[in-house]
C-alpha cells in the first residue's frame, strides 16, 4: 500500500528547517569556534557549499523518484542495490544515534538534573505517537516548533547586536587549514536535516516540483539563519565561546537583558524537540522503504490502514532510540553518527551523478563537489568514531550478504534437478 501525499510545500520547507534548525545552533558554536578559531566564517561557507552541492543531489533525485527512503531508494534505482542498502544503513545508524542525542539534548534544557533520561524517554515516546496519527500532524508540530525556534534565535540575535561594544571579546585564535575543515565538518552535521523533505517523498505532494523547491528553500533558510547567530557569537564571546556548551545562553547572560535567559533555554528545548520529530519521521520512512525490500524485517513494511503511515517501523525506530537514551551521556557517538550522514550524502552524490538526459537538473560539476567534500570532512573525524562507523556498516553488509546467500539456498530446484 503506498503513503498518502498530504504535504504541501511549506510543510516540506517546516520538516526540512525542524531538521536543520535544531539543537545543533544552540550547541555546535562553541566546539566548532574551538577548532576553527578566526577561520569560523570561512568553516561555515565550506559547510554550506558542502551541503548546498548534497541538497542538489537529493533534489535530483527526488524529482525523480518520489518514494519514501531518500538515497536508500535513489540509489537503489541508480546504482544498485548494494549501494542503496549501505546508504539505508548508514541513514538508519547515524539518524537513530542522533535521535537520541537530541533527546538528551533537550532534556538537558527542560529537566532538572538528575532527570534528563526519564524526561528524554518520554520525549521520544510522545513524538512518536504523534508520528503515528498521521504526518499532518507532524508537519504542524514541527511548524509550531520551528517558528518557537526562530523567534527564540531573533531574540539572541537581537540582544548579541545591541551588546556589541559594550564590552570587548576574547580575540578568535589563528588556525591552520585543518582546523577550518574540523570546523566545517562540525557545522554542516548541523546543517544534514535537509534530505529528510527527500525521504518522505511518497507523501509530498507534486514531488517532482515541491521537493526540489522545498530542500532549496528550507537549507537556504537556515544558511541565513546560522550565518547571521554565528557572527553574533563570535562578535560578543570570542574565544570565550569555545569554553562553553551553551553559547546563546552566554550571550543573553552577559548582555542587559539576561532576565531572557529562560527564553534561550524554552527555545533550544523546543528546537530539539523540532529536530528530534522530523528525524524520527525520516528514519521510520527509509526503515519502511528497506523493509519493503527485505533488507529489514518484512513486519516493519506495514503502513497503517488509517492513518498512512509506517506505523511498525515508526515504534521500532523509538523503542531502538528510547533503548540508547537509556545508557546515558551521548555526545561521544556524535562523530560515529556523522561518519553515517556523509556515507549517505556520498552515495547521494554518486547516484545522481549517473542522471543524464531530460532529468538532469543541476550540473555534474556540483555532485563532484558534494562528493569531495564528504570526503574531506569524513577525514576531519574522530579516528575512532570512523572506526567504528566502519564496523558497524561491515556489519550491516555481512549479515545482508548473508541473508541473501540463505534466501538462494531456500530457493526449490528448478526443472532439470539442478
């Protein structure tokens, strides 16, 4: 049974911003200032070039394959199965890992201490719920949340620009070049929400045309968005920020006006809350999409006679994220979730890179430049976050190869008794 498509551009370019206008812009200030020191600026165009040439690729293909499971799909009908399974897998990894990284993430601002990981559980229980009562209700809620967001970030913004002068910040340190991709690399995990408009493109309406326009539109929303609080932050902490995990908070504290501070804290709480629902929604479509082709359970292909939506794969996403929030502190897995995100954008990159004719909607020019830049920032990583991220996908293939080579053995004899 194929998804109903109920989704209109701006609740594409709402999922798409909740993506990306997460926890990450309350939080990747201060590490990536660390690395990147006065190179910060130059860090963030690397990144949105980077992701500016991967929402193409994902736009491409999108148009022309409107179902649910973005590149584990595209690649699929591109390149092949293999490569469409690694991409699914390497999605589904990374995603779940940064599902319940936001979950913590907004416990850490909406619970008092000692009960971050009850409050996180039942987080990623209710917006699990939601997503299964329809994806309308989804597309509003993140709306709803997206805007709390963004009215929370003009606030920052706005009393970042007027304590301007009023006293003088820690200069940024000099960098090398090496330092400036760490940084690149730390902003533009921030900025990977965008394909998930492509993995809900069985329910989008008039795919062809809504979602090219919705990924577009939605990362260069939140290229201005970052653009204009990164320069904030580092024109009123400096250096300063890099000593902090929670650099807008700093900024409204050091200002006149830190009686907003709650404002800050409601507002990252909301934005992770926004990420978190929009990733569940994303991993339980490519979930459904590898169910389809059995390379998950069959049981998680179901799609609920109702409500139209993968309710199956949906609870099993949250049971598995509700399970890692329950082990605690997460900050650890974050490089292992990024080397999945630019394995994915990588196959993104190649698939679309083999579109020719009629299709083609961008030049190939920018899929060599997505691809590259993967590349290079997946070499700005942890060693150990790639080594693990490696195994974990080794993994995935073996025990698909060896689903596959049982599934032949099953297989009854043909006429001649061979």
């Amino acid at each position: 049974m194929p998804l109903a498509r109920r989704l209109s551009l701006p609740d594409a370019v709402a999922i798409g911003l909740g993506s990306m206008i997460g926890a990450g812009v309350f939080s990747v200030w201060g590490p990536a200032i660390g690395v990147a020191g006065n190179g910060i600026l130059v860090a963030l165009v690397i990144a949105a070039v980077v992701a500016y040439c991967n929402a193409t690729a994902s736009a491409q293909l999108a148009a022309v394959h409107p179902v649910a499971g973005g590149t584990y799909a595209y690649a699929r009908a591109e390149i092949g199965p293999w490569w469409g399974f690694v991409a699914g897998w390497s999605f589904v990894i990374g995603k779940i890992a940064s599902c319940a990284a936001m979950a913590l993430t907004f416990a850490a601002y909406a619970a008092p201490a000692g009960w971050q990981v009850p409050v996180a559980v039942v987080a990623v229980a209710a917006l699990v719920v939601v997503n299964c009562f329809g994806v309308t209700r989804t597309a509003l809620l993140t709306r709803i949340l997206v805007a709390c967001s963004l009215v929370g970030l003009a606030v920052v913004v706005a009393i970042g620009a007027g304590s301007i002068g009023i006293s003088e910040p820690t200069p940024l340190p000099a960098t090398n070049a090496y330092g400036v991709l760490q940084g690149a690399g730390l902003l533009f995990f921030a900025f990977a929400g965008y394909a998930r408009v492509a993995t809900l493109g069985e329910e989008v309406v008039d795919p062809a045309r809504t979602i090219p326009r919705a990924i577009v539109l939605a990362l260069g929303s939140a290229v201005v968005v970052y653009a204009a609080v990164g320069i904030t932050v580092m024109l009123t902490l400096g250096a300063d920020a890099a000593a902090t995990t929670a650099p807008l908070a700093e900024v409204v504290a050091a200002s006149e006006w830190s009686a907003l501070g709650p404002v800050v804290r409601i507002t990252a709480a909301a934005a992770s809350l926004g990420a978190l629902l929009a990733l569940l929604t994303g991993i339980g479509r490519t979930a459904l999409a590898m169910a389809r082709e059995s390379d998950l359970p069959r049981v998680l292909a179901r799609i609920d006679d109702r409500w139209q939506v993968p309710r199956r794969a949906e609870i099993a996403v949250g049971v598995v994220v509700i399970g890692i929030v329950m082990l605690g502190d997460l900050r650890e897995t974050i490089g292992f979730s990024s080397f999945g995100v630019l394995l994915y954008y990588l196959i993104a990159n190649a698939a679309a890179f083999r579109q020719a004719g009629p299709v083609r909607r961008y030049p190939r020019a920018l899929q060599v430049v997505g691809a590259l830049g993967c590349l290079l920032l997946v070499n700005t990583l942890p060693v150990v976050a790639s080594l693990v991220g490696t195994a974990v996908v080794l993994l995935g293939i073996l025990c698909r190869a060896i689903r596959l080579r049982l599934a032949v053995s099953a297989q009854p004899p043909d006429g001649d008794g061979r």
